[in-house]
C-alpha cells in the first residue's frame, strides 16, 4: 500500500488489515502477532534496542525537560515511526505535573501510525493522561500537507525528524528519501540540491501557522556541513537556542549517499567518519558504503523558538 497524498486519520482497529499489506509479516511481528522482531530501524512495542537517531532524540528530550519545553502538554511528532520518542517527553511532561496531554502524529507509513498507536494505548500513564480525553490523533500524511490543513494556531512542542537524503531507480523508503511533492515545489531551487526540501518546507510551513511560544526539536544529520544546516534553520524563521543533544551513529545501510559524490560542497572532511573514528572524505565514504563497508556520521537534535 503506497502513500497517495491524502491527510487521513488513522482509525483504531486498523492495526490488523495493515497485515494484508506487502510489509504482512513483518507488521504482524511489530504489532506483537508474530515472531520476527524487527523492520528496519524500528522494533518491537517492548521499546527494545534502536538506531542512534533515536536514541539522540531521547537524551535531547531528557535534557530539555526540566526547562518547561514539555509543560504545555500538546506534542505534535512529525515522522512519529513507533512514537517512543514522544512517548518520553508524554512520560516526563506528566511527571512535571501536565495532567492533560495532547498528542498529534504524522506518517507517511500506516504501518508505524499502528505500532504508535498501539504502543501509547498499550501504556498505563499515557492511557490515563491521553485516553480519558480523546487526545490521541494519528494522521497518515504528508507533514507538510498536514501543517497545511490542520497546523494553523498550533502552540506546543513540535519533533522533527524526516528524511534527509536523495534516491533514484527506487533507492531508500519514505523513512529516507526527500522525494519531490507537490506541496515542497516552493523549496525545490534552493534545497533539493541538500536533500532539505521537505525539511525547509516544514519548517517554513510550521512557522508561518504556529503560535509564538512554540518549541520544536529538530533532528539533523551531520552529512550535510553545519553552514548548510545553519541556513536552513534561519532561512526558515527559527531561532536557534542549542544542540541539546549530539552524537556519531552507523550510517543505515538501506539509506543511499552516492548523490553526495562529487560534491564540493558537500565535502568538508569531517562529514563521515571510518569504523575507527577517523574522519575521511566524502567521496571516500560513498565508495565504502557502496561496498558494505560501516562508516559514520554525526547527528544534531536542535532546540528551536519561532523569530
């Protein structure tokens, strides 16, 4: 079943008609029906182990919880995946006193608004804090297309983690690859060329429907070098307020990177790293990865305000 460009609420009970879908056997695993216990970067509702990214953006979120970024209780995680990420910041936010949480999700992927859906339903506190007041809504959607229709006058904290790289003859899956849109062609001249265009038109999108005191946390690679990173940020009307979480994690092997080859601008020198820790060129990277061989690279979780 591939994405066709709607804003569609994820209806409860859906979870099991996912199964009839390509991914069958795999999504029955994720959902607790079978034996498999993994697709890719996610895994099962046990919360069990995870890639980097991940993992980043919990520490980044247990590092700003105690500055009052969660207290609003309203969450909106564009590209939720499992929803563990902002089932942490639910956890902490209750924590600090938040009695009523709002939870919005958006995925392009039923299949992971299933296994979000069913890990917070499957969850005591948030079943407490979020059931009793039908605040959980999942959307299969395009961010952007979902900022559009529904974003206007959103206050809250808002996690941003999509995809950050390009692909071609069917390399990558929507957890990858920036492919063009409708509703990202604005962004296209400027930011197809740093595989950023869904980010810079999220960002963009975000900023112009969202209320002053909203936080977003946003996740960006270091693949891409930190002027270029720096930019897309300001140029989309955000302030900057820290890196409240960093670290080096393996590069998926699933997602492509021989469009950076060849690219000046995109080769720095300190973009990827070998098994070892040794930083190496660009184009030294992509013919490692080509070949099977691990490499690295750094990831970024920014605390963002509206400017």
């Amino acid at each position: 079943m591939s994405f066709d460009g709607q804003v569609r609420q994820f209806i409860p009970g859906h979870e099991r008609e996912l199964l009839n879908t390509p991914l069958g056997l795999h999504v029955s695993a994720m959902l607790g029906l079978g034996r498999d216990e993994s697709v890719s970067h996610l895994f099962m509702t046990e919360f069990g182990p995870e890639d980097g990214w991940s993992l980043l953006m919990r520490e980044a979120i247990e590092n700003v919880a105690d500055t009052g970024v969660f207290d609003s209780g309203r969450f909106l995680d564009l590209g939720i995946g499992d929803g563990r990420n902002v089932r942490k910041a639910a956890h902490l936010s209750i924590a600090r006193g938040v009695r009523n949480i709002q939870m919005v999700g958006v995925d392009k992927d039923g299949w992971k608004l299933a296994l979000s859906y069913r890990n917070f339903t499957s969850d005591s506190l948030l079943k407490k804090y979020v059931g009793q007041h039908d605040n959980l809504h999942l959307y299969e959607a395009d961010a952007v297309d979902y900022i559009l229709r529904n974003g206007k006058g959103y206050s809250g904290t808002a996690f941003i983690c999509l995809p950050q790289s390009e692909g071609s003859n069917g390399e990558g899956t929507t957890s990858d690859i920036d492919r063009p849109w409708p509703s990202h062609q604005d962004f296209d001249r400027e930011w197809a060329q740093y595989a950023f265009r869904l980010n810079a038109a999220v960002l963009t999108r975000l900023r112009q429907t969202c209320g002053a005191d909203t936080k977003a946390l946003l996740t960006l690679s270091g693949r891409i070098p930190s002027q270029i990173r720096d930019k897309l940020i300001n140029r989309s009307g955000w302030n900057n307020l820290a890196i409240v979480a960093q670290g080096r994690v393996w590069q998926d092997f699933d997602t492509p990177i021989s469009w950076m080859r060849g690219r000046a601008d995109l080769n720095q020198g300190d973009q990827f790293f070998d098994q070892y820790n040794n930083p190496i060129e660009t184009d030294e990277a992509v013919e490692k990865h080509i070949n099977g061989e691990p490499i690295q690279h750094d990831v970024f979780i920014y605390l963002l305000k509206p400017r």
